[in-house]
C-alpha cells in the first residue's frame, strides 16, 4: 500500500504541474527524498565520477557527515547555522561595497591587491583530506575558495586538530626568512619576524584568528606530490573548537594552492560537492575546460577582492519556465563560493523565484521561516515530496539545472534576497551540491557538469 500511495502522490504531483506550467517542454519537477533532509548516520559510497583523470584527485566530505574522517560533534542547530551563514554572506558582500576601492565584478584580468581578512570559518562544511611533510602526515583540512592562505595545526597543545603537524620530524619542511619573496607576498597577512623565520597571521570574519610560522614542506593529493608548497604552521589560534587539521585555501590570489600549483595544474580546479551529509564528493587539481560536458560561462573577478571568483547570472527557470526578470538585474554578478551555504539572489529576482515556486507547491502546507528563509513547509509524514526544478541561466546561455538537494535545505527553498538589487549576489555551496564545479581560473571560465558525485 504504501508503494501504491507514493505512486498516487507522483501522479497527483504530475497533473498538478501540468496544470500550473502548461505542456513544458523541459522536465518541471523533481523527486526529494526527506531522508536527505534528516541527519545521517551512514555513509554511503556512490560512485563518484571526475572529468579529469590527468589531475590529482582527493576525497571531499561534508565535515559534519558520518563520511568525514574526523567527524564534528559540535554540529551547530539549523538557526545557528543560518547566522553564521549571514555572517559569512555579509563579509563576503562588504568586499564588493561601494564603499570599498576598486570596483564591482569584472572580466577576468591579473590583480594585485590582497585580501585583508579571510573569511568566516564557522561555515565551512567541507573537508579534503592530503598529506604533508616527508613522511606524510594526513591531514584532513577544511577547503575553501574564499581564503588564501592555507595552515595546519602545529600546536601538540591545540584541542582542535586531531594530528597536529610537527615540523621538526619533516625531512623536507623549511620555514621562510622574514626577506622571502613568500613572506614579502602575504602583505596584510604577515606578521613581522621572530628569530628571523616569516611569521603569519589571519583573522577571520568570525572573529577567530591563527597565528605562527610561515614555510614550505612536500604536500601529497592523493599519488601527486606538490614539492615546496606555502602554508603557515600554526602555533596560537583563537576561536577554533572543531576536529579539523587545518584550512586548505583555494581562493585566487598568489598564497593559495591554486597560485602555487599553476605550473603543475595550469590554475584549474574542480569539485563535486555531495547531495547529503551522507555521501561523498571529490576535489581534482588540473581539471580544464577541454574536458566534454561542462556547460560553460565567462568568469569575472574583482581588483578590490582577488581571492573571489565571480559569475554573471541571466535569468531562473522554475518549473521548466523563465521567470520575467531583466537580465540587468544581476548586473551586479554574483560570487561562487565554497564557503557560504545559502544563494543570495537581487531581491527583484528573489521575489520572482519564490511566487513561482510556491505555486508549484501548493499540495503542501506551508510553515514558518527559519531565520533568513522565508519559504519554507510542511512536509510531515512525505517519504518524497515533489518540487519544481529549479535553473540557473548564465552568461553565454548556459542552463544549469539544481538537484533536488540543491533547491530545497531544511523543508525550505535554499535562496534568500540581497540587501537590494545592485548588492553583489553569492551562488552558496547547496546549489552546488552534485555538480562538477570546474573552476579554469587561466582561461577565465567556469564550467558545470550534472550528476558527478
């Protein structure tokens, strides 16, 4: 019977889509099973499937999910996750102020201006895991496109690193005078000398901040070993309480992995982010445009923010169907970003992309907002629940469309509105979740491929 209802429940969704979008002649809903949306305590081996087989490949894992190598188990509440979430999003805006020198999002070009500040850590919900020194000690480190500077733990009294890396028992670690050309290059982020040895620090938006020696030691991503590779050691941090070995940085100014390996990987990079907790991803070095089955689009950057990649969003498709909104309202662009979790869209689009979504869910009661979102409901007693796909349409054409996984976060549509339409928006990691997110940073485009992890 209970087969026979979820087929009653499909139909029922089919002929109510029909009815609301007309005989359209792309795909107008999806399946979402609510489990997804329940914490998980397996972790499930899909297959994963990157573009690339020349690159280096390395696992990636949701750090709160029974897939984590160092699971957290300080799992923040839905509502503390969504306030670290504005804050993240907030400074991720503030760099792209008016009130900042430079300018908006622009056509890729060589930048020279470096950050100041990292960016929030609180919600950064992935993990990779890499070897450092010789012999390699595994490190499993948070990954993120909105930071520079990589570090790991080198405190043998520090509660959050589960491995702290002891650079003494390297072979190959050496730690930079203070007149390093890679210490010159830290700019804001030096931290002037102690025994002649560069030291670093980065505060983040969170308020936390690390500390400590700034050097280069072997560091291996899976088979490929990357010699002399830049990270701070880290002797005092404050405000980190989680499991984490450290940060790993691939945002686009000259400290980040992705700056460091351009001769190796030819600044290109990618990630599939999974559809759950429960699941697994990946992160691959060298992966190109080259490569079949990306749909593609220009990527913009800015000279007041280098360490951001930016995209030029033209329109939503919901339910198959292209709301009405200008493409001159995303002027402004939007960035791509590892690190904050839910979309910021201008609110002319936002406004847009809810009515019509809404109306696709009528069969379902709706419920009350949950901090910054608003469109949320009631799917007590659902097994699966049908929604209406959910497309991104970028410059050049580019359709992308959203699993379900990617459209819907805690029972709520997982997009929220800018604080007007000339803000700069922010494409968040659960729209992202299952595609391959290829970033060619040296041909200055993105690229995104379905169904990858």
């Amino acid at each position: 019977m209970a087969f026979v209802s979820q087929l009653l429940l499909v139909l029922s969704c089919i002929i109510c889509h029909v009815l609301i979008a007309g005989a359209a002649s792309e795909q107008s809903y999806k399946i979402l099973s609510t489990s997804s949306l329940k914490p998980q305590a397996v972790c499930s081996d899909p297959k994963v499937n990157p573009s690339s087989s020349s690159g280096a490949t390395v696992p990636l894992n949701h750090r709160h999910g029974p897939c984590s190598p160092a699971p957290s188990k300080k799992e923040p509440a839905f509502e503390e996750l969504l306030r670290r979430d504005q804050l993240r999003a907030g400074y991720v805006q503030r760099k792209f102020s008016k009130n900042h020198r430079g300018g908006g999002l622009q056509q890729s070009e060589e930048l020279k201006v470096p950050t100041e500040l990292g960016s929030s850590l609180d919600t950064l919900e992935y993990v990779i895991t890499v070897g450092v020194g010789s012999p390699a000690v595994q490190q499993t480190m948070t990954m993120d496109t909105g930071s520079d500077v990589s570090w790991v733990h080198c405190n043998s009294n520090s509660t959050a690193g589960s491995t702290p890396f002891d650079p003494a028992k390297s072979s190959t670690y050496s730690p930079f005078l203070c007149g390093a050309a890679a210490c010159t290059q830290l700019g804001a982020e030096a931290n002037t000398c102690s025994n002649s040895e560069c030291q670093y620090m980065v505060r983040y938006g969170d308020g936390s901040n690390t500390t400590g020696t700034y050097g280069s030691d072997t560091l291996a991503l899976g088979s490929d070993t990357v010699k002399d590779f830049q990270f701070g050691c880290s002797r005092v941090e404050e405000g980190f309480g989680d499991k984490t070995d450290g940060l790993m940085g691939l945002g686009g100014d000259a400290q980040s992995l992705i700056s460091q390996t351009a001769a190796k990987y030819g600044r290109a990079f990618s990630y599939c982010l999974p559809p759950s907790p429960g699941s697994k991803g990946f992160l691959t070095l060298g992966a190109q445009t080259g490569t079949t089955g990306f749909a593609t689009t220009g990527m913009l950057r800015s000279e007041q923010a280098p360490t951001f990649y930016g995209v030029l969003l033209q329109g939503i498709k919901v339910g198959g169907e292209q709301l009405s909104v200008a493409p001159s309202v995303f002027s402004a662009g939007s960035v791509m970003d590892s690190g904050t979790i839910i979309t910021r869209l201008p609110p002319t689009a936002y406004t847009a992309l809810k009515t019509a979504f809404k109306d696709g869910m009528k069969q379902y009661p709706p419920a009350p907002s949950r901090s910054i979102l608003d469109t949320c409901f009631d799917f007590s007693g659902q097994d699966n629940v049908s929604i209406p796909t959910v497309a991104l349409v970028f410059d050049g054409g580019a359709v992308v469309d959203l699993d379900a996984n990617g459209i819907i976060f805690g029972s709520c549509l997982a997009f929220t509105g800018t604080d007007d339409d000339e803000s700069t928006g922010i494409i968040g990691n659960v729209q992202q979740r299952t595609l391959e997110v290829l970033y060619d940073v040296g041909q200055s485009v993105f690229g995104f491929k379905p169904s990858a992890c």
